[in-house]
C-alpha cells in the first residue's frame, strides 16, 4: 500500500512539473528510477548478465558510448551518425547526471551495466527520430518497455496519460489559429495513446537493445544496421504529429510565461 501511495505522489509531482514547464524533468525522473526500480534494475541486471553481449560489455575496457564520443568514423556509418547526434545541443550525459559511476565504485560490471543502458536510452531517440519533448520521452519509454519493464517509466506513462486528458479539454493549450478539426485529431490524448501504441510495437519488432554489440555496427552503413534492427521504415504517425505538437508546446511554453509574469 505505502509503495503504490509513493507511487501516486510521483505521479502528482511529474504531472504538476509538466502544468507549468515543457520539458522532462530530470531531476523528478530520476527520483522516481532510484526509488522505484530498484526490484525491475535487478531484474534487467540479471537478464542481461546471461547474455553473450554481456560478456563483451564486461570485458571491455572502454564502452561503446565512450568509443562513439571520441572515435573517428566514415561518413554515413551508424557511428558517424549517432556520434553527430550525441554532439546535438541541448543533449544530456545521463550516465554522468544521474552520478551513476559514483553510485557504482568499486562494481565494475554493474557500473558497465548502468552505462550501456544508458546507451539504450540515447539509441532509442536516435533510431527512432524522438526528440527531447514530454510527448518524445513518451515515445521512448514505450519503446523501452516493450522489451524491460521498469516501475519508474510505467509511472512516467500513467502521468503522462493523466495530462494529456486534462490538456485535451483545455482551449488554451491549443494555438488559436488551429482549425478545430486538426484539434481534435491532434489533440493530447489521440497523440499520447498513438505514440505509446507505436513505440510500443517498433520496440517489440525491433531487439532488445541491451543485447545488441553495437561495437560491430560502429563502420557499418547506417541504413544497413537500421535493416538488420528491423527499423528500416521511420515513425510514420511520429513524424506526421511532431511539427504540430511543436507547435502546440510553443503555444504552451508562451502561455507559461504569461502566467509566470503576472
């Protein structure tokens, strides 16, 4: 009962922070990953640790992630590509601002661990053209939980679904200019359950990323490992919604501001 009552207040909090600011909130999200993963990371860590890629993430001295930031690599190859994407402004060392190596001093391969599913998280925006937006973490955490189940990102979701009933009723959080047709079809609610259907399904099609060597892609054409990762074809539905939900957050970040100043 206590569990499900924390639950429920991580749910008030993230759904308060999104009322007034169009951006995730890291700090919140990680909270909710600290508390309630605990069970589902040992879980993951378990499944994982009986897979060969394990053995090779173990083994390395250097992970993936770090060979990407810093390798040099021919144009068009997945590590060219994702490499230009890490440089992208406004991207975040997750690994670093959730003080993973710190909390994992002296484990080794759970620190290796952490590591490479924070590459997960890095590559599920990038194959999939998500962006950093609420409704994009949205599309990621669907994705991801196709394959893992984590507490955190579920509760992430029921907040997120919560919000985008409320949104869906409130005018002021649509552009005035905006047909009422086109409200209603992208409307929050109709674009939170498409986005999370299709995540959904493009993270089942796709394997599981945790068990995937990424270092044997790294010179290999980017299209080519797109085919080999069943993710040959883009987002259709997410690609269709997201300069309209732009355009909405736009709306929605000005209105915040008005607020803010009176």
């Amino acid at each position: 009962m206590s569990y499900r009552w924390l639950q429920l207040k991580f749910i008030w909090e993230y759904a308060g922070y999104l009322h007034l600011y169009d951006i995730p909130p890291l700090e919140i999200i990680y909270k909710f990953i600290n508390v309630l993963d605990k069970k589902d990371i040992r879980s993951i860590y378990y499944k994982f640790s009986k897979t060969k890629t394990s053995q090779k993430v173990f083994e390395t001295d250097i992970a993936t992630l770090d060979k990407i930031k810093t390798g040099p690599f021919k144009e068009g190859t997945f590590g060219a590509e994702f490499k230009t994407f890490m440089n992208k402004e406004g991207a975040v060392d997750l690994f670093n601002f959730g003080k993973w190596g710190d909390k994992t001093e002296g484990k080794t391969n759970i620190k290796k661990f952490f590591k490479h599913s924070v590459l997960q998280h890095d590559l599920i925006h990038f194959f999939n053209d998500y962006d950093m937006s609420p409704m994009g973490e949205v599309g990621v955490l669907s994705f991801n939980l196709a394959k893992e189940w984590r507490e955190s990102y579920a509760t992430i979701l029921y907040a997120s679904f919560l919000m985008s009933i409320r949104n869906t009723f409130l005018p002021s959080k649509y552009p005035r200019d905006l047909p009422w047709y086109i409200a209603i079809k992208y409307s929050a609610l109709v674009v939170f359950c498409r986005v999370v259907v299709e995540g959904w399904r493009r993270g089942k099609r796709a394997p599981w990323f945790m068990d995937v060597d990424w270092n044997k892609y790294l010179d290999v054409d980017l299209q080519q490992v797109k085919k080999e990762l069943q993710l040959k074809e883009a987002p259709k539905y997410w690609l269709e919604v997201q300069p309209i939900w732009n355009r909405v957050m736009n709306n929605y970040t000005q209105e915040n501001a008005t607020i803010n100043r009176t």
